[in-house]
C-alpha cells in the first residue's frame, strides 16, 4: 500500500474543512448498552473496534430518495460492483432487482440483514449465478436506520460478509399516525417518481404495535429519450456496437455470407448487415412496489417479551429490448421456391432480426413474505433471545403474445409456406407475425426457516474488569429453484438469457464471542464460529479486534479475521444455462478472413464440479479522534483477500485454447463453408469451479464539523471519502480502471434555523481508464472516463409540529455523465442518466 498517499488524503480532507460533525464524547456511565452491528455484545457506545457507518433516519430524508437502491449506490463504500435496475434490463437475468456491494467484491459479499437477521435470497439470481439480497424489497419508509459494517464479519454473522454487513433496522414503539406522500420527475427527459406511505402506532410500557405500508412507482425511461446516450452507433465517436443480427438480415448463398441487398452501405461491416438496438431498451424501467410491515411486541413477565415481525412485498417491473435476434443457431432455412427468395437458390439465414414482431417485453413479479416470532429477555444480567424465521421470495417472468417473442419452429413453418417474407427488411402482415408469435413463463422461488438462540452477559470480573460473553445456535434451511420456459429449454425461443437452476440444503452453526477489558482504556473481542453445510462440509472462522484510547478524546482500533462465502444454491444446483457474450473470433479472420469482430456468442453454462466455499482474511486499522466537542475525524486502512472464488472459466481464456480446432466438443462450430478451415461458432461450453482469486486495499476517511451560529442556526459539515490504492483479481490491477475509480467522496452541508432546513450534498466519482487492461488488450491505449461531481439540494420547512414540507433537486446542474467512447457512450455501472429531478413531499403526523 501506498501510505505516503493515504497521509496526502487525510491532510487535505482537515485542511479542506478545518475541523468536522459528531456528537462529544460522554462518559460511560449511566448510558445504556447497546448493540451494534459487528457484534453479539452490548457495548456502551458506537466507537468500538469495527468501523460501522450508521444513516440515521433524518439522514436518510434529507437525500431525498424515496427507494433503498438509490441511497446506497451513492456511499463511497457501496458505489462499485452492485448492479441496479439502471441498466438492469433486457437480457439481465435479475430485471427489477437491485443488490448492493461494499468494496468492489460483488453483491455475493455483502451480507443483508433486516433487524439483525439474513432474509431469504432473490429467487432469481444476477448474473447466472450470484444470489443476492433484492434491497427493492426493503422500502425506504419502514427503516430508522441502516448499519453498515465496512468489515469482515463471518465469525459473527456466517456466509457472505466478506467485505461487510448492511443491517437495516425497522421503526417500531411507534406511537401515533405519520402518513408521507412525495412526487418527483425529471425536467429532461419524461421520467417520474410517485411515493406514499403510512406509518400507525399504538402501545405502552407492556405492549406495541407498529404498521407500515410503504407504494412506490416509477414511469419508465427509454433510450430513445436520452439522445447520444441511447444508442450504440456513433460512428462520430469511435463506437459501433451494433449487433450483428440485423434487420434486414444476412444470409449464406451458395456457402457465401451475404448481406440483404436491402441493407445500407452504412450498416455493412464484415458482410453482415448491423443492427443498432440501443434505443429500443430502457435506462430505468417500469417499477410499481407495495408492502406492508407489522412490528409487535407484548412484555410476558418480568424476564420475558414476545415480539413478532411480519412483512409482504408485491413488486412489478418491465424491461424492455430490441426485436428477438436470430442466428445461425435458430436453424432457419429458406428454400429456392419460396415466392420472395431473390437468389433463386437455398438460403441459409445466419443473422436476422424479427423487427415486424415488435421490440421484446418482460413482465416480472415478485413477492416476499417474511415472518419473525421470539421471546427475548433478562434473567439475572443475562440477555437472551430465542427466535423462528420464515421467508419467501417468488419470482414471475413472462412475455405474452404481441411482446415480441418468437418461435423458430413457427417461423420456419411460415417460411416454408411462403407466407413469411424474411427478405428486403419487409414488415410481413400482423396475421402472420402473430402466428409466428408465443408467450413464454419463467418461474422462480426461494425459502428460508431458520432457529435462532443467543444469550449474552457478564461472565466475570478481575480487578473491577468485567468480561463479557455472547453465544448462540443457528439452525437454517435453504432451497432455490430457477426454471425457464420450456420453449428456450427445447431451444425454440430465442432473446433471452434463461436460468435452470434447483438446490436445497441446511446449515448448523455455532458461535461465541468475548470482550475483554485489560484496562480501562484498552479492551480485546475474541470470537468465533462454526459452520456446518450439508452440501460441501464445515469452516471455522475466527476475528480478534482490539480497541485503545490512550486519550479521553482519541482512539485506536483494529481488526483482523477469517470469513467464507458458501456457494450460492444458484451454483451448486445450475443447470443448463445461457448467456450471449462478445467475442472476437480471431481464429476465423486469421486462417479465413472472415473478420466479423465482437459479436454475440451463445454460451452454455453448467455447474459439475463440486465447489468448496470461497474463504477470506481482512484487517482494518483506523483512529477515532474527537478533537473537539465540534470536530471528530475517523481514518480506517482495510483490506481484504478473497481466495478460491468460484468464477466461471474467463471465455477468452476457453477461447484462446479450444475454438481454434474445428473439431473441438467445447467450443463447437459449424461446418466450413466452402474454401473456410473453421466454421461461424455455435456454442462454446463452460463451468462454475473455484478458481478466482481477489484482494483489494484501501483507505476511508469521515470528518464532520459544527458550527453553531446563535441567531442563525446551526451548519454542520461532512464528509465520507473512500481511496481505493489496489484492487486485483486473478493478478490483474483494476484500481483506476474499467468500473473501480480510485476516489468515491460525499460532502454534506446542513444548516438549520427554527423551523427551516437546508441541505447540499455532493457526490464525487473520480477518474477511471474505461476498460480493463487484459492480456489481449495491453497494447491497446485506453480512453480515460472523466470524473464526475454531482450536486443536490433540499430545503425543508415546518410548519408547525405536524406538518413538514419538503423540496429539493437532485443533479441540481443536470450533468451529464462523462463520455466514453464505449458502450452506449457512458458507463452504466457506475454513473447516472437520470438527469436532474425535481421533488417535493409532504410529511404529516397526527
């Protein structure tokens, strides 16, 4: 690591603000414990050994958004390696679904708690197969506060928390009735947001009852809106990514490829007419959410209270895509006698796109249920709690007849009787586009029961230090199944990237955890935990962390453990699956000379390895410095080392040693055409193993200031910045490049005066090389993506002690991302098209 830069940071973070925000230390005594993600054991206040970030309720207000996906991708710690409905659409495996990643690792790091407990998975998976935690399901109006633990944590929470924990804690003792309702929408392209939400409740000292229903719903934004950034052909800039399945189309003659005589010059490259289908897809897709939570506690006796939580979730979504695209795979032949075949001779139809038929449409729905019932307690200083989960997530996708799903078979049928057209980029007649038209189901569905008990107390004390102990059992069953249509299992559909996938087992574990004080000033967590999985066996994983305040106003902490991430039931239990990734068929162009450049390819994917769980080492060394009652400022160096990955086969790698042989069973081709030694490629065939590897470091840096300025008010500073000095997978440095930019920053202005509030915030995404430096690429010379630095603004006014009005904009300047000559001419994966939004919302209590 590069410590000389790390000091560089921290010295211009206090030189930039002078001093920063956070409440003055008070003395232990008399607080109340309590307990804090990272943890099994109450402490006396939040500054212990591990760094967790906490977003308050009024903090989650003051950014304005009205969904969990939208304030969490813009953390300096959260913003690399999650995927989000922007973009998340057409061929996506997870359309509608959101996950959040710290440090880069990928949602299946982060582990996502909801009061503390893991929830059922996604029931369809990202990426094929990474499970995931649909935070679409938590909605924003339910939750006091959200926990995020920038630090290992399987010793204490199991599977996945390898680069940290989100714990997203409810509202409940609620008492009374606040109902919100907020509107919002872009002044560029048409793009809006409606929210609504109530929150009722009753109770006492013995008992409450808190409910929330929470709607939201977004109209969707097209590509078609978003000018230069909606399309894939801008010959201008240097990007051309058309596909390769056009409208009209390209076919084999006489064993020659040959572009329909219909297509442009323009759109001709390598014999093969392109298609640009970036402005039939959307930038954000249509959303509709509504869900309901029930929180209730009843005190039983002195020692016991039982306490429920239940929570339904409705979601609906829909992405869109270009026309179904064809290729040599779909089998579609034309023969000589059909009425319109110009080449008066069999034709093979290689590349060809249903446009007639109308771009794609899929319609997703899902639904959670999650139920929590326990009893917890205090018997003679010893905190308890024993507990049963329940939870479900249920996934629909469909197309229907008229949203622009074919059958080949059907096609084919219409070809042969010469009453489909598919030459000179013809629009055939609705009667017969929807004969050739089907609907299509896939289905999707996962479950989790879990036991829990943990107690937790003083065990005993040494020279008036007392030593503290938590343990508990977990008892958890887990199942998933993904089933496509069986139209694309027979290989009749084509356009989309469907999952097969069916695993079920359960887990035992066990774990303790001790706080020791050695002093007063200097205490030491030990803990541990034992896993043991039904389907690849147990781990052990221990954490020691270490907190030292040599000064009342100053401390130092640091960290260190081992984690694991147990294969997703998506991996262990996959089927035959596909995915559509761009390869360039070198071979070919170097023996032959047929140069078509990055094109589509079919993938098929299956899981017959037995896969081990992927293990973990982390460290984190920070300091707490509380350098006045108005100023605080933390520093934490972290790293993270992620071995024995499962990862599937990179396919340039597959590429580069089977699909230069014609005769290859993984990467299969058709046969030559006449004068060709290798033939157009079919399929290529690949695995999920542990094989991957990938280590990161960096450094995080929060300050905060208070000025208080008597008559006008109060202005607090703050700021929360994430240095990244090195990201590696496989050996291969990403810091700085493709989707990971060194610097994330955030700062925060809030001034209040009385009953009126204002607050500016400041996203900052720093510069990045616009791909990653790959073997085959070295000598290539990479484009910079610009940074980038957005603006938002809220104000707020009470007025009176019900009611409270709220206006803001986020984007205040409507920047645009920056530009790249890639792509759709941005990077999705990291910046916004969104544009600036305008919103208001009303909040009244009674």
């Amino acid at each position: 690591m590069n410590i000389r830069k790390y000091s560089l940071i921290s010295l211009s973070v206090v030189l930039a603000l002078g001093s920063s925000v956070s409440l003055a230390q008070e003395s232990d005594e008399g607080l109340e414990r309590i307990q804090v993600t990272g943890s099994n054991i109450k402490r006396n206040d939040l500054e212990g050994a591990a760094p967790v970030q906490v977003i308050g309720r009024e903090d989650i207000d003051r950014t304005g958004f009205t969904n969990l996906q939208q304030l969490l991708e813009t953390l300096p710690a959260a913003g690399t390696g999650t995927f989000s409905t922007q973009g998340n659409n057409q061929d996506s495996t997870a359309n509608g679904g959101a996950a959040i990643s710290l440090r880069g690792f990928g949602a299946d790091a982060t582990l996502v708690l909801i009061n503390g407990r893991r929830v059922a998975s996604s029931a369809f998976a990202e990426g094929i197969v990474n499970s995931f935690v649909d935070i679409n399901n938590i909605p924003v109006a339910a939750i006091e506060r959200i926990e995020i633990l920038k630090d290992g944590a399987s010793a204490v929470y199991g599977s996945d928390a390898v680069a940290g924990v989100v714990n997203v804690i409810l509202r409940k003792n609620f008492e009374g009735t606040e109902v919100s309702l907020g509107f919002g929408g872009t002044t560029g392209p048409s793009y809006e947001e409606t929210s609504f939400s109530l929150l009722w409740g009753t109770g006492n000292e013995e008992s409450n009852a808190t409910v929330i229903l929470d709607y939201f719903k977004n109209t969707p934004l097209m590509r078609d809106e978003v000018g230069i950034y909606g399309t894939v052909y801008q010959p201008e800039n240097g990007i051309d990514g058309r596909s390769s399945s056009g409208f009209p189309g390209t076919f084999i003659v006489d064993g020659v490829l040959t572009p329909d005589a219909a297509c442009p010059d323009e759109n001709i490259v390598n014999s093969t007419c392109r298609y640009d289908y970036g402005p039939a897809g959307a930038v954000l897709p249509v959303a509709e959410r509504i869900g309901v939570m029930l929180q209730a506690n009843q005190m039983l006796s002195d020692y016991a209270e039982g306490y429920i939580e239940m929570s339904a979730q409705h979601n609906t979504s829909m992405a869109f895509g270009a026309a179904t695209p064809l290729g040599r795979t779909a089998g579609l032949t034309v023969s000589a006698e059909h009425p319109d075949n110009p080449y008066g001779t069999d034709v093979i139809i290689n590349n060809y796109r249903t446009v007639d038929a109308g771009g794609r449409v899929w319609n997703i729905e899902s639904d959670t249920l999650r139920l929590v019932a326990g009893i917890r307690g205090t018997i003679k200083n010893w905190d308890y709690d024993v507990s049963a989960q329940k939870g479900r997530s249920k996934s629909l996708q469909t197309g229907g007849i008229g949203d622009g799903w074919i059958r080949v078979d059907y096609l084919q049928r219409e070809i042969d009787a010469g009453n489909y057209n598919p030459f000179g980029g013809t629009y055939n007649d609705p009667d017969v586009v929807a004969d050739i038209s089907t609907s299509l189901v896939r289905q999707g569905e996962s479950h989790m029961t879990s036991f829990n008990a943990n107690i937790a107390g003083d065990v005993f004390t040494i020279s008036d230090m007392t030593v503290q102990m938590a343990a508990g059992a977990e008892y958890r069953e887990e199942d998933a199944s993904d089933k496509p249509d069986e139209q694309f299992e027979r290989g009749l559909i084509f356009g989309t990237e469907a999952i097969s996938a069916q695993a079920s087992r359960d887990i035992t574990a066990a774990y303790i955890e001790f706080l020791v004080p050695f002093t007063d000033t200097f205490d030491v967590t030990l803990a541990g935990r034992y896993d043991d999985y039904s389907d690849f066996g147990s781990t052990t994983n221990p954490q020691v962390s270490f907190s030292w305040r040599p000064l009342d106003n100053f401390s130092l902490r640091a960290s260190w453990g081992q984690g694991f991430r147990a294969p997703s039931l998506a991996q262990i239990g996959l089927g035959p699956s596909q995915d559509s990734p761009l390869v360039d068929d070198f071979y070919r162009c170097e023996s032959d000379g047929v140069c078509e450049g990055e094109r589509e390819r079919s993938v098929i994917y299956t899981s017959d390895a037995v896969l081990q769980p992927e293990e973990s080492t982390t460290w984190n060394i920070g300091v707490v410095w509380q350098v006045t009652e108005a100023f605080d400022f933390t520093a934490d160096l972290w790293s993270i080392e992620q071995d024995n990955k499962i990862d599937q086969n990179p396919v340039e790698n597959i590429y580069a040693a089977e699909c230069g042989d014609q005769n290859s069973t993984i990467c299969q081709r058709f046969d030559p055409l006449p004068g060709e030694t290798l033939g157009q490629i079919d399929k290529i065939y690949n695995v999920y193993v542990n094989l991957s590897s990938q280590e990161a470091s960096g450094l995080d840096v929060t300050a905060g200031y208070l000025f208080k300025l008597d008559e006008l008010g109060m202005l607090k500073f703050g700021v929360d910045w994430s240095y990244i000095d090195s990201f590696e997978k496989d050996g291969i440095e990403y810091a700085g490049e493709l989707n990971y930019p060194e610097h994330r920053g955030r700062i925060t202005a809030d001034w209040t005066l009385d009953d009126y509030g204002v607050t500016a915030i400041i996203q900052y995404i720093g510069e990045f090389e616009s791909y990653q430096a790959l073997s085959v690429m070295e000598e290539s010379e990479a484009d910079m993506v610009d940074s980038h630095t957005l603006v938002s603004l809220q104000g707020h006014y009470n007025m009176n002690d019900n009611t409270k009005f709220t206006l803001g904009a986020t984007n205040l300047f409507d920047t645009d991302p920056p530009f790249t000559a890639r792509g759709y001419g941005y990077v999705a994966e990291t910046h916004s098209l969104r544009g600036r939004f305008i919103y208001g919302s009303i909040k009244y209590k009674f």
